[in-house]
C-alpha cells in the first residue's frame, strides 16, 4: 500500500502535470492531473482533465493492483470529498443549475441553494490562432431575441492559475447578466492558463503581457466568426469593451493601451500595474529574477514606457486590498496624469481584493455597466 515509504506528487512529465509514485508516472501524458485530493493505501484520488481541453475536470482513481480509472467523465466540472473507498463527488455542467453532491450508493443529496436569477446562454467554441495553437472562447449572448448587431464585452481572468472557460453553469451567471444588458460576452482562457499542459502554461514566461493579449485579440475574431456562421448574430467589432479584475483588471487596461484598435473601453478592477511589486513566489515564477531581467519586467508593465491612453479607462481599487494593493492604482493614475491621459478612479474604502459585500458587489456591476455604456461609441457613429 502507500504507506512512509511511498511519495505522492503532481510533477510536470513529458509535457504534462502527471501522478508521479516513488518517481515513477502512473497517469498518461495526455493527462492533466490538476490536484490530489485523497491518498491512502492502495490508491490516489484526483482531479484531471484531457491535456487538449481545460472546459472540464474529471475524477480519477488511480489503484495500485487495478490501475487507473475514471469515476467521473463527460462535459462535466467534478470535484470530491471523501477517499479513495467513499468518493463524495460534486458535478455541475452547462444544462442544469448548481452543483448536486452524490453519495457513492448514487443518491443525490438535496440541495437548499437558491436558484440562480439567469441562465447561462452559452456556447463554447473552438478556433485557431495564427501560430496553430487551439483557444477555447465561451459566447454569451442575451437570453431574449436578438434584433440587431451586438456590442461586445470581454469578460478575461486570462492569467495563471485559474478558469473561467469550463462547461459549469455557475462560471457564467456574472457574464450572462452582461450579456443579457445587450452585449455579446466572449471569454477566452489563453497562454499561460492552467490545464493546457507544461508547454502552454510556461509560453507567458518572461513576458506575461503579449501572448495573453495577442490570445483576447484572436479569441474576439474566433468569435465573430462562430456567431456569423453557428449562431445566426453578427458582432460589432467596432464596438469592444473589456472588463476584468485583478489579472484581468491588468489585462482589461493593457488591451486599451496596447490595442486601442480592437479594445474601445476597459474597466480595470484591482489591476497588477506594475509586477516588481507583487507577490514574490509568485511574479518570479514568471518573470525572473527582477534584478536580473529587468526587460521582462519592463515589457509586463503597464505604467513603464507608458505614453498614451486613447481610450476611456475606470480604474477600480479597494483600499483595504492586501492581495494587490492600492499603490497599484495609484501609481497607474499619477504615471497616466504625467502624460495627461484622461482616466477615472474609483477607490473603495474598507474593500479587500474581492467585494464579498453583496450590497457593494451589486452596484459595482451596475457602476461598471454605465461606464461602459457611456463611454462605448455608439452604433450610429459607424
């Protein structure tokens, strides 16, 4: 069994985070393994999704005397608790609200979550960037008839460690009450997301700006494209807004400074402007060593070599944030009012880096809609 003399780890092997026993892989290359949740005697228990598609988690069993099995599979997000003997499994797709647990006999245990206000109306689509490498891109569009060209929101996380592409209702309500105020929300999970194996999580090595946005400006074409040709909408590229928080309030701003030719608005909430004052475990995992690869650093900013800002920007901060703190949007604004770049702050006092406040979280929803209302060029200026 696995006792002391046996170690368990999640290593990158041959291109993939593989289940490694006494230094050996026990899970194929084209597998991901994304956690360990349980391991005890003969077996390991964990999460892992197809190398070639981080839209889905599956549960994994793997034995010592049987070998490896799927417990759960398809166009599912599954999690567990429990052991490898008694698996209490929890899955959510894009066709049913909330996410049942169920008991190892198969009972499902009931649920008092309330119903959620929408439902997603969400497509996942596959395309090609020029480079070859496939991007997944979730489309939300209004859940009433469409009548009219639509405007579009994208909506990124788009850095490490974390997804918002996955085939789970609950990753979509926030972007479908957007889609739903008469946009069309595109999602992209691009280089340097998890899921995607070794290769593809390292490419944003040394320069975390330009391959994540290059991925945002692709996934917009891909798009445009599946809606003209799947979906029976046509999208208003002239007409792009972008909105994000934390790596994606650095990437919502970046878009505006860097491609004010496909980004036409941005809300930044609680942006990384400037990397060397991040977390250290983390940024260096990343960029290096500050001190000796100052042009990583440099090409990942967004207050370096600053020199002009086209578009309207709302710059979104809590002041009590101990994640990314406040500096960051201070600086951001100072280096903006040296230049003399029209923008707009909104700090929030006594906010951490997320609003768990239902109360603040709601309104700020709605601050961020009438930014983007107003300042998004409207369809008779084309």
């Amino acid at each position: 069994g696995i006792g002391l003399d046996n170690v368990v780890t999640a290593a990158d092997r041959d291109g993939a985070r593989r289940l490694i026993i006494d230094g050996e892989p026990v899970t194929p290359a084209d597998l991901q393994v994304r956690s360990v949740i349980h391991a005890h005697h003969d077996g390991v228990l964990f999460t892992a999704n197809p190398i070639d598609n981080s839209t889905v988690q599956h549960l994994w069993i793997w034995h010592r005397n049987r070998g490896l099995s799927e417990l759960v599979g398809g166009d599912v997000v599954a999690q567990a608790a429990g052991t490898t003997d008694f698996a209490i499994t929890k899955t959510a797709d894009l066709h049913q609200p909330g996410q049942p647990w169920t008991l190892p006999n198969g009972q499902q245990l009931a649920s008092f979550s309330e119903h959620p206000l929408c439902e997603p109306n969400v497509t996942i689509a596959r395309g090609i960037a020029e480079d070859g490498h496939a991007l997944d891109v979730a489309i939300l569009l209004p859940s009433t008839p469409i009548t009219s060209t639509l405007p579009v929101l994208v909506d990124p996380y788009g850095g490490p460690h974390a997804l918002r592409v996955l085939r789970s209702q609950r990753a979509h309500l926030n972007s479908q009450w957007f889609a739903d105020q008469g946009f069309a929300v595109v999602i992209c999970d691009g280089r340097g997301t998890p899921g995607r194996g070794s290769s593809w999580e390292r490419s944003v090595y040394g320069d975390l700006a330009s391959p994540v946005l290059d991925d945002q400006v692709t996934a917009l074409d891909i798009a445009a494209k599946h809606c003209e040709t799947h979906l029976g909408c046509t999208l208003d590229l002239s007409r792009v807004a972008i909105r994000g928080w934390s790596f994606g309030g650095y990437l919502a701003a970046l878009a505006v400074m860097r491609r004010p030719d496909r980004f036409h608005v941005a809300v930044a909430g609680a942006p990384v402007t400037e990397w060397r004052w991040y977390d250290t475990h983390y940024t260096e995992r990343y960029l290096g060593n500050p001190a000796v690869e100052d042009t990583a650093y440099r090409q990942s900013s967004l207050i370096e070599d600053l020199e002009s800002l086209e578009r309207p920007l709302l710059l979104i901060h809590g002041l009590a944030d101990d994640n990314v703190v406040a500096a960051h949007t201070l600086q951001l604004s100072s280096a903006l009012l040296s230049i003399g770049a029209t923008h707009s702050v909104l700090p929030l006092a006594g906010v951490s880096h997320m609003t768990p406040q239902e109360v603040v979280a709601e309104h700020l929803l709605n601050i961020q809609l009438d930014f983007i209302r107003q300042h998004l060029p409207s369809s008779e200026d084309h």
